[in-house]
C-alpha cells in the first residue's frame, strides 16, 4: 500500500544551496519514500487526493526561481491540487523571507484545492534561531530540533485523519456594522446557504476589548487553564466557551490599511492563552473578506499565518471568499454574486 505522499521541492540551481534541505528531508523521509518526486515546473501535474510536502530552499536573496515557475503554474490551474493535504518545509540561508514564501505558497496551493493541517510549516532560517524553544523543550541542538520537528510535521501530515461526527457548530465572529458592512451583506448571503450546521455570531463592534498583554508564559498559562486571561471581559467569557465547542470558526474580514481589523487582530493574540490550553487542529477556519480596492490576498495570508501555522486550525480547501466592494451596499451589485455566495456555503458545507 502506498502512503499517498507527493514531495515537491523545486531544484535550485546551485545545488550546494539546497544541501541541508535535503539532509533534513531524507532524514524526514526515512522510512517513507514517496510515491512521486516533482523538482521542476515541467514535472508538475495534477495531483488529485495527494498528500503532498511542499519542501523549498531559499538563497540569500529569498528567491528561488523553479519556485516561482511552479507558484505560476498552480495560481493558473485551480484544481491542480485538488482533494490534496499539504505541509511544507521552508529552508533559509536568511533570517528572513521563509514566513513570507510559506504564506504565499499556503494561499495560491490552497486556492487550487488544497487543505492544509494546522501548524504546515517547518521552516529553518539561516541561523536556525527559530528552533531555540523546541530545543530547550527537547535537550536538543538547533539543528536536532529542526530534525525532529520535519519528523514531526510529516507523521502529522500522514497520519491526518479527521472527520466530524454529529452536528456541526460554526461560530462566526466580526466587528462590523451590520446596517453598512459589505463584509456582513456577504456573510448574510452565505448563511442563507449554509444547512445542517448550528450558527453562533458574535459581534466584537463597540465592544471594550483589549490587545494582549503579552504577560508571562507562566501567567497566560495560569489564565489560560482556568479558560480565561489576564483581561477577561467578551474575549474570555463569550469568545473562549463558544470557541471550545466550535468545530469550524468564520471570521469576517473587512481590509483596514491591508490588514484585519484592530478587532479581529486583538482576537487572534488573545488566543494564546486558549492555546496553551489546547490545540485546534480540528478546527476548521473560513473567513469571508472584502477590500474597497485590492489587497485582499493580504488579509487571506495574515489569517493563513496567524491561524492555521501559528495557532493550529486546520485550513480546508479553498477557505476563504475573497471580493471588492467599497460604498454601502455596492457588494450587491456583484455580478453573479448570490452564486458565488451559495458556492462558498457548499464548500463551508462540504468540508468536515
Ligand atoms: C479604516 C479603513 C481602512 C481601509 N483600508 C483599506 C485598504 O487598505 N484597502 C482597501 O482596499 N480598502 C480599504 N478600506 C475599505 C474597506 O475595505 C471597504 O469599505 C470594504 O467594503 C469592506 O469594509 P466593510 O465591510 O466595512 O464595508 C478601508 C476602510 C476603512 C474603514
């Protein structure tokens, strides 16, 4: 029986570059050797019900070329990773530019199909100065926890099995004003759609919440065990309980200066505190998002990264709706806009 596994690691030019990639990666493998191997752009097909690790070297500069002919090729064909699972190991010879390849590749894989299970990404920055909690936790090196955790991250991706039982609960959470919001005009358009699935909204608008504190680990992990943190107030009393019994979570995203709203944004850090308690890899997360211009691809990546690698959700396929619309109430002139709504229900509907 094969393990369905699909590695697809663009070549790089220089091969000295990718060479501690490709250690932790047949370290990683071991006993798994995959199904198919794709290394340049030419070699990409589609790869239907795949579980596929991602796995790209960076130089200096951030940029790997074969990279880019692949990232073209998957934004043309959206259904070229359909039905798949993906992770993905990011290898550096910078401190900086892993993160932001990572999110990219996250969004443009997951527009053409692909689900991603909570916290995808190992990435390994020039320095390694990313490992240093895992391992202190692990008695390890740097380079000992970055092996550990690739194993980590591909017995996660193999493994991923999950399916709800029962009804589902969907919570969705905003800050908008529903009389004028193009964001919420939309999400009532899904929720007309969206069947067999219990609702809760909670609306964050006007109320008084407050930015992490960013106190101690060893005081976000006291309030956290008592299911609360250091503020309380809506984010501990409504957001945390509805949050633990969710099995799907949809935030609506209006974009603000090509970010989420300061609302959503205090929601997200005062997560933390929950997450030391638990993990939310069987939770799904969706968001609706809508730009006056442009820029929404921003906000999907922000989610993508706070969520789904930094926080653990699980990101199905195709999770986000993502339209423009500026003056109230122009998210109705849309063209085919009641479709386009419908199809995001069946996809919120369909993913479990
Ligand atoms: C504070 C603020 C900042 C905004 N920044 C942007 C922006 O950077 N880019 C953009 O395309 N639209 C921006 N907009 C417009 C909204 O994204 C737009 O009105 C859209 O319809 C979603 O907002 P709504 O759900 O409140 O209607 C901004 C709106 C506000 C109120």
């Amino acid at each position: 029986m094969g393990n369905n596994l699909v590695v697809i690691i663009p070549q790089c030019a220089e091969r000295a570059k990718s060479a501690r990639l490709r250690e932790v990666l047949a370290h990683t493998i071991g006993d798994n050797p995959p199904e198919e191997i794709i290394e340049t752009a030419e070699q990409l097909h589609p790869l239907q019900g795949k579980r596929i690790l991602f796995a790209i070297v960076l130089g200096s500069s951030g940029i790997n070329l074969e990279y880019y002919r692949m990232l073209k090729q998957i934004r043309l064909d959206q259904h070229i990773f359909d039905d798949c699972l993906g992770a993905l190991l990011v290898d550096g010879k910078s401190e900086l530019y892993t993160k932001y390849i990572a999110r990219e590749l996250v969004l443009a894989a997951n527009m053409a199909g692909c689900s991603f299970i909570g916290r995808p990404l190992v990435e390994g920055t020039a320095s390694l100065a990313n490992f240093h909690i895992i391992a202190q936790l692990r008695n390890l090196d740097a380079h000992g926890a970055y092996l550990w955790a690739a194993q980590d991250l591909l017995s996660r991706l193999l493994q991923e099995t999950r399916k709800h039982q029962g009804t589902r609960q969907l919570l969705t959470l905003h800050a908008s004003n529903k009389t004028t919001s193009n964001t919420y005009a939309l999400w009532k358009m899904v929720k007309k759609h969206v069947h067999d699935i219990n609702i809760q909204e909670i609306s964050l608008w006007d109320k008084e919440i407050n930015d992490c504190a960013g106190c101690s680990y060893e005081t976000c992990l006291h309030f956290g065990s008592q299911g609360s943190c250091f503020y309380g107030g809506t984010i501990s009393e409504d957001v945390y309980p509805a949050l633990e019994t969710c099995t799907d979570l949809l935030l609506l995203c209006p974009n603000y200066n090509d970010a989420l709203s300061a609302y959503l944004t205090a929601f997200i850090n005062r997560l933390t505190a929950l997450y030391l308690k638990q993990r939310f890899y069987d939770k799904n997360i969706y968001a609706i998002i809508v730009s006056g211009y442009s820029g929404s691809d921003i906000i999907a990546g922000q989610l993508i990264a706070g969520l789904c690698m930094n926080k653990s959700f699980f990101l199905p396929a195709r999770f986000c709706l993502m339209e423009t619309a500026h003056e109230p109430g122009s998210i109705q002139k849309i063209s085919g806009i009641e479709n386009i709504a419908a199809n995001f229900a069946s996809i919120i509907i369909k993913s479990h």
